[in-house]
C-alpha cells in the first residue's frame, strides 16, 4: 500500500491533490470575467479588443478545447464572459506570454496562482480527482501484470510466435474485409482452429490424433499452409500471389492474409466455411497501400 499511494501521489501533483494548472486556470476565468465588467462599464466599447495574457500554454489550451470534464465549472465561466463582451460588441482574446516577461501584472498573477495552488481543491473536485488517479494507476498496473503474463505465459504459444509485441496494429489486417474471413483469419493466427492438431490437444471426439492425413507431421496451421502435400495445388497459387515462406509474413501483412484465406478456402477443409465466397477485389485497395499487421 506503501507503493501504490506514493504513485498515486506523484499522480495527483502532491498531498494537497492541488495542481497549479488550477490556480492559471483559476487566473484566467477571473481575467475574463474582470474584462466582461470593464466592458459593460465602458460606454465606447464597441469595436475595442479586450486581452487577456497567461504564461500557462497548458490552461490556454485547456479553454481553446473546452473539452476538460473536471473544469467544465471554469471553462462555463470563461464562456459566460466571453458572451456578455461579445454581446456589448466587443471582443475577447486569449494570449501566451512568457513567463517574467515584463507584461504589467505577470508577477501578481503568478503570486496568486502560487498562492491557489497551496488551496485545497473542493471536497467533490479532491474526490473526484482521487477517482480519476486511481483508475489510471490500476489501469496501468493491470497493462504491465498482462504483459508478463502474455511473454511468460505457457498458453498462446502460436500467437505469440506471430506477434510478439501485442498492439491495435493487428486490428488493421481485418479492416475491409467480411465477417466469415475475418474470423477465419483470427483462428489462422491465434491457432484454434479445425485442424487435428488443436482438436486432439482439446480432446475432441472423434479426433484421435493430431496427425494430418497425409502422413507428414502434425496437422498445424503451418503444416497446412506451407508443407502438407495434399493442398499442393492451392499452396501454389498463393505462393503465386505471395512468395514467401515466412508464416509471421504469411499471416502478417494484409495482401497475404487474402491469399491465405482463398487457400483455405479452395482446399474445403474447413467445413463450417464451405459456403464462404472467395475473397475478392474488396481488399485490393487496402494491400496496396500495404498495411501491416503484427
């Protein structure tokens, strides 16, 4: 527990859960909101630009996206001044200025950010800035147990044979294509597939040995597609179309993703995919452009 609440608080900017981001934000609403009450006591405002300076690039952007859920209370504010200018036909803008720039004022808001950031933050904020760190800490911890677990681990030897390093990469060799040959394209890759080599392993009826029929080897994905005699024909049209041997390559890259799944599809070894069309130009496009897969 030691460890988890030390990153937790290297996570949460210290043991106040205030950050200082809050107070230049902080600096910036109130700036905006001092402009919007000159603008409505100034009678020639028309036309005038009203600015606002901050050496926080990270709250400028913070109010240029308006997207922040634990600001939204501050970004509301910004947005209420900049409307009351602008309905007085004035206008409001934001800059960046660097710090200790001799802009009048600078060294007074920095005071005053410093002095926010010593605040503490609102019960609800404080709770649910908590919230937010420890999800992310678990998330993280949870990412790093997986990663061992899936180098270590004594499942899934096939797929990791094919990738090593697990990435959203992979999901690129099944964009554009049918539901059918994608799904024959996952069990081609993670091996749990119809083959006597996987039936026999998970004690099938029916399948009492993992030997192919040809007599030279276990029946394996890479039996059938690279060396099993009896798919001789439909190997030579897809090393037509693909010449490598390369099974990370084979079933790596998309062009020869779709020339291994017309093979398996020809050949009719797969009954459950009998009715199954070949594939077709569908993924012409895409393995030109030469997407890859781990």
């Amino acid at each position: 527990m030691v460890g988890i609440n030390w990153e937790l608080g290297k996570r949460l900017g210290g043991p106040t859960l205030a950050i200082t981001h809050h107070g230049e934000l902080e600096g910036l609403v109130a700036g905006a909101e001092h402009l919007a009450d000159v603008v409505a006591a100034d009678r020639e405002c028309r036309g005038k630009i009203y600015k606002v300076y901050s050496d926080s690039q990270a709250s400028l952007k913070t109010v240029e996206a308006m997207t922040s859920t634990k600001d939204q209370k501050r970004l509301r504010r910004v947005q209420a001044a900049h409307e009351n200018i602008r309905s007085h036909g004035a206008t409001l803008e934001l800059h960046w200025v660097a710090g200790h720039a001799r802009v009048p004022g600078n060294e007074a808001a920095d005071k005053v950010a410093d002095e926010a950031h010593e605040l503490p933050l609102p019960l609800i904020e404080r709770q649910r800035t908590e919230v937010a760190a420890r999800l992310a800490l678990i998330q993280e911890q949870a990412r790093q147990t997986w990663r061992v677990a899936w180098k270590e681990g004594s499942n899934a030897a096939h797929f990791r044979y094919l990738a090593p390093e697990v990435t959203h990469q992979h999901l690129r060799l099944h964009r554009g294509r049918t539901k059918p040959h994608s799904a024959l394209l996952t069990q081609l890759r993670t091996g749990k597939i119809g083959f006597n080599q996987f039936l026999h392993e998970r004690r099938v009826p029916g399948v009492a040995t993992a030997a192919c029929e040809c007599g030279r080897g276990r029946m394996s994905v890479k039996h059938v597609l690279l060396t099993c005699p009896k798919w001789r024909v439909e190997r030579k049209e897809m090393q037509r179309r693909e010449n490598t041997t390369d099974l990370r390559k084979l079933l790596g890259t998309a062009s020869a993703a779709t020339a291994i799944i017309r093979m398996i599809l020809s050949t009719g070894i797969l009954t459950q995919f009998q009715a199954v069309m070949l594939p077709t130009s569908q993924m012409k496009g895409r393995e030109n452009r030469g997407e890859t897969g781990p």
